[in-house]
C-alpha cells in the first residue's frame, strides 16, 4: 500500500473486514466523515489509511479508507 494514495469513484481495490477476511470490489461511492463514522458528505476521492473516509462497492460490502489495502487499477 502506497501511503497517500487517492482511491476515486469507479477505482478497484482490495480490501479487509474487521475480522480479517480479504475482498475486493469498485468503488461506487465515498463519503467523508467523522471518525468511526459510517455516513458523511459525499467527495470524488480518498486518501488510503483513512477513517474519515467510508466507500460503499459494488459488492453491497462497505470499507473505511484504513481497510483498503490497494487499488487494482
């Protein structure tokens, strides 16, 4: 995982569940929050490491910027 690195709407990435399972899927959208927040304003892009930062995909499965471990594309 590159530190810094901005996920966008549309973008696949890997990512993990808090129980440590591993998916994938595309970013449908993304919403900035408070931390440990799920609901926030929705933004174009996130930065990986994240919390403020929730992604729905398209998986129906959700993630916070902290759980993504790569963008695929």
């Amino acid at each position: 995982m590159k530190q810094n690195q901005t996920i966008k709407v549309g973008d696949k990435i890997k990512h993990t569940t808090f129980s440590g399972k591993v998916f994938e899927g595309v970013v449908t959208s993304i919403e900035k929050s408070y931390t440990g927040c799920k609901y926030g304003m929705p933004v174009e892009s996130a930065v990986i490491g994240s919390d403020v930062f929730t992604m729905c995909l398209d998986t129906n499965k959700w993630c916070y910027g902290s759980q993504v471990i790569e963008v695929l594309n």
